[in-house]
C-alpha cells in the first residue's frame, strides 16, 4: 500500500515514447524515476530502528559510515539508550567507546550528547516534527532532517514547507550525472532546491532511497556500470554513449 501511494504520482505520465538523454531534467524525470521504481522495489531506508530517537540516532552514526556496521552497533545500543537522558548519564569515554566502530566517535558523541540536551531542554526529551526545529538540534543538517521527518513524521513532511529531498553523497553523485541540477555533488543544499523543482513532492521521501540503492548498486563512483544501467538511455553522462562523466568532470566542464 505504501509503494502504491508513493509511486501513484509518476504513474499519471504519460508513456517517455521519444525521451532521451538530451531532453530537459523535468521532461526525463518521469521516466527515470519508473525506470527506477521498477529496478529498485525494494528500495527503502536500511537503518534499522524502532522510535524516532532511534532514528535520530542511526542517521547521525550514518555519516562516513555504512548502513550494515551501524546496524550492527545500533542493535546493542538501543538497549542500552533508551531515551536522550541515557546518553548524558554515562561518562562521554563510555559512549565514544560503545559507538567507537562507526568511525569519527568522538565527534559523533559530541553531537548525541548535544542533541539529547537540547531535547531535554526545549522539546521534553521528544524529537521535533519540524525541519525548523530538527535543525536547531546539535550534528543535525538538512539531510539528517528530512530523513527524519519522512521516516518518522510522513504527515508532518507532506505539510511541512521547509521540507525537503535529503541528499547524501549517493543522491548529488547521481542528480549530478543525470544533470538534474547544474551544481556540484558536494553542494547539496543546491542540489536539493533544484530536485524539489524536479520531483513531484509526493515522491521526495522516495527518490532518495532510489538514488541511493541505485548509487551503490550500479552508478559507482568510480566505474559506474552504464551498460547494465536501466536509467542510461536518459543519462547525459553515459559511458555507454561516449558522453562526459559530470561528476568526474572538471567544474564548469560540460
């Protein structure tokens, strides 16, 4: 039921008969992304949490991280932490040592013990719905925010108008290639102002778990699989057809 809500909207285009690669981003998309639907069904968050907390929590361990160690941690660590007042009482060794494999602990402790004190503070020990008020939260950019809301809050991110698209280094490296935007993969505050003007709203939360599944699964970093690509006939950076690699371009190389 929920796939049918989040992809009935692109069903409502009509069929991409002559779309390719040189078209404009607003008239690729709608094929793109049921290209990517079909290639990608099980496309969904990998975190694995339970509370909004929790949630929280994993994405900020997330970072500079892979979704299957911090499962791995999470799972002993949800047991240990079951509310923002557990992550202030142990010593700050403690936690940098119970979080220490997902890499850049001291950091990361730094930002968990900062958001559970402003929780306790200003949103009695409960996560905020909003992206206005995710973001006043220590460690928490827009990223971090908006896979929140959607994943925790979905009515409060279809009213929310600071919502937006979360763009990690999966979701800019492939709107980058696509030229869904004209920025490069590091500014994602631009590479997700231009998405939202791309992607039907109803399909924000969606688009990056698709981008994301289909980063690590076939466009690469380094060697993107372009000959296997279901996307690559609307790709403007297809291998394949010889084009120009946008991502690995030189700034301001078309």
């Amino acid at each position: 039921a929920t796939n049918k809500r989040l992809f009935g909207e692109c069903n409502r285009y009509p069929a991409p008969m002559a779309t390719s690669r040189s078209d404009p981003p607003e008239v690729r998309f709608p094929a793109i992304l049921r290209a990517l639907k079909r290639a990608h069904p099980e496309a969904r968050v990998a975190l694995e949490f339970e509370t909004p907390l929790e949630c929280l929590v994993a994405v900020v361990l997330s970072a500079q991280s892979t979704d299957t160690l911090v499962n791995q941690v999470t799972a002993r660590l949800f047991k240990k932490y079951r509310g923002p007042e557990d992550y202030l009482r142990v010593p700050e060794e403690e936690l940098q040592a119970d979080i220490h494999a997902t890499g850049f602990f001291r950091q990361k402790t730094k930002a968990l013990r900062g958001l559970s004190q402003k929780l306790l503070d200003d949103f009695d020990g409960e996560v905020p719905k909003t992206i206005a008020e995710l973001i006043t939260l220590p460690g928490v950019a827009r990223k971090t925010a908006n896979i929140v809301q959607a994943t925790s809050y979905p009515e409060a991110a279809r009213k929310d108008p600071d919502a937006g698209v979360a763009v990690d280094t999966h979701v800019g490296r492939l709107a980058v290639r696509l030229a869904l935007t004209s920025h490069r993969p590091k500014d994602a505050e631009k590479i997700e102002r231009d998405l939202m003007e791309v992607v039907p709203r109803k399909q924000w939360p969606h688009i990056t778990n698709l981008l994301i599944a289909h980063g690590r699964k076939i466009c690469d970093a380094k060697k993107p699989r372009c000959e296997e690509c279901t996307i690559e006939r609307y790709c403007p950076s297809s291998q394949e057809a010889g084009q120009t690699d946008l991502y690995r371009a030189p700034a301001g190389r078309a």
